[in-house]
C-alpha cells in the first residue's frame, strides 16, 4: 500500500489509547491533540499542526498506542502504513533500527511511570479521604458499634471530589475489604478495623512523600524482630518521647518469640545500623548464657514506626 491522504473533521479521533493500529501521520493541514484518559479526566500532552509527524510508536514496535489522537479542527494527513513503513527504510542498518526501538520503548515507560503517579494520587487520595468521610460522617447501626456509610452515596462523592471514576473507587475497596479494613455490602461500607485504616493512610502519605526510598530493606529475621518488639514498644511510648528502654530479658523473649532461628547479635547490629535501635553495656558480675544478656537496649520511636509501617503495609499495597 502507498501512503495515501486523509481528512479528518473537527472531533474525529485518527486513534484512541489502547489501540492496535500501526499508522503513522504526518500532517498537512489543521491541528490534532494528543492526549491520556487518567480516571475520568483527559490529559493533553500535546497540540501538533502542519509538519508535525506522530503515531511513529506504535509502528515501530507494534505495541498499542499510548494515547489518543483527535483532530481539533478540519485536518489533513498524509497517512503511512507500517508494510510502506518497512520497505522504505529496508537498506537502513540493522543498529540504527534498534536504536529507534530503544528510544520508543524508553518513551513508553516514562508513560508508564507517568500513569502510575497519577494513579498512586488518586489511591492516596481516595483512602484518605475515605478515612476522614468514616470519622465525619461514619454512623453506627442499631445492630453494631463499627461506623457505616452509604456505599453509592459516598463514591459518588468521592468520585466527583477527586475526578476519579468509580472503577478505581471500587477497586480500592475491594482492597481494603480482602485486607479486613473494611466490608462492603448491602449497600453500605462498614468500618471493621479504624486502627489499620489510619496505619493505611500513614503508609500512603509516607510513600507520596518517597520516605521509603533510601531506607534500608531489612532481612526477614531483623523483619520478625521489629513485628515482635511491637508489643514491647507500644506499652513504653506512652512514658516516653523519643526512645524507649527494651530491657535484656525483653529483647530476648522478643526474639524467642519471632519462631525464626538467626543468628541474634547479627540481627541486632542489622537493627542498629538501620538505626532502629541503640544499646550499652551494663555493669554485670552473673555468667552470661545469652549473648544479649548484659545489655539496654533503646527503640528509636520515629525510625521503628517508620519500618512497622512499611512492612505491614507494603505486600498490601504495591507502590512504595
């Protein structure tokens, strides 16, 4: 097939996001908008007039289009098929090819990434605001003591709060309710555990905030152990501010308790080189059987949340 010219009238599409076509366009006269669907809103990216070539991505590596293209007056294109497309350039090497692909498939992840941000927002957004409606508006039954609130009623509201569609609304639902945060039924959106859905939302804020990023990953035993001290540390911070004292008997009843076999002092310096945790040593005259025995150890409050944080809520919601 020769390339041929095609007219496209003010608010035809050439091609929407999703697409499998493989035309490329090159434009005569007139304007087009490219844009993303991101939830319910349409986001421009561009607006190409005469000269302007596009549609080149999805001809090179055959892959759906990353976007939409509408015309946004009278449009003129000349219009290139991918079999026109290939005979054309046959005597170019094989690198310079590749070197297109590369580049190609460089600018789709950057979509990519793009879309994952906007979706993460809309996420964070949704579940807190989720949380304040339960704290606002949530009610209680006759039947029960956990708050309700109207299903339809509060993902219309949501929805038009945040221009999110219901798609998403009802997905971070369903999340939340495989997680025992919440049940959705007959109508309604029961609230069943109030603590877990603010730890959620403080998950959130911190990965917006790309607080998880340079923080460093701890092992499945150092892991155990930090899930193990909870108990310990949330009985303490009460008396204290910044740190609390994790007595040696503690310590050693906590890692006991973590049903994992590693190698404790290891664990332990994994912990304080996290910054988790500090300790001394005591003054002690006893023979030590526990290689923790005759040691204070102390719980940093704001670096542990930090970590209980991101590993109670990371497998739940993939994003950090």
């Amino acid at each position: 097939m020769q390339p041929f010219t095609k007219t496209y009238k003010p608010g035809s599409h050439l091609f929407h996001e999703n697409d499998h076509s493989q035309e490329l366009y090159i434009i005569q006269a007139g304007m087009i908008k490219i844009y993303r669907k991101i939830g319910t809103k349409d986001i421009e990216l561009a607006k190409l007039s005469k000269g302007a070539v596009f549609g080149e991505m999805a001809l090179i590596d055959g892959k759906p289009r990353s976007a939409s293209a509408l015309a946004i007056e009278e449009t003129v294109v000349i219009v290139i098929d991918a079999d026109t497309f290939l005979k054309k350039i046959s005597g170019v090497p094989p690198w310079f090819i590749s070197m297109i692909r590369t580049t190609s498939e460089k600018i789709r992840k950057a979509n990519y990434r793009l879309e994952a941000i906007q979706t993460n927002n809309h996420s964070l957004h949704t579940v807190l605001a989720l949380h304040y409606y339960f704290l606002r508006y949530g009610s209680k039954s006759d039947s029960s003591s956990q708050k309700e609130l109207d299903l339809a009623q509060t993902s219309t509201q949501i929805s038009q709060l945040l221009t999110v569609n219901n798609r998403c609304i009802i997905q971070l639902l369903d999340l939340m309710q495989r997680n025992s945060i919440i049940d959705a039924k007959d109508g309604r959106i029961v609230l069943l555990d109030e603590e877990r859905l603010s730890g959620l939302c403080d998950y959130l804020r911190m990965v917006f905030k790309k607080a998880f990023e340079k923080m460093e990953r701890l092992s499945p035993a150092a892991t155990a152990l930090v899930f193990s001290l909870k108990e310990v540390v949330t009985d303490q911070k009460a008396v204290a501010e910044n740190k609390c004292e994790i007595a040696c008997a503690d310590m050693i009843v906590a890692c006991k308790n973590t049903n994992v076999e590693f190698d404790h002092i290891k664990v332990i310096l994994e912990l304080k080189d996290a910054g988790l945790i500090s300790f001394v040593k005591l003054q002690t005259l006893k023979q030590e059987t526990n290689p923790l025995e005759g040691y204070q150890f102390f719980v940093i409050f704001a670096v542990y949340e930090k970590y209980l944080l991101y590993h109670t809520y990371k497998d739940m919601v993939a994003i950090a």
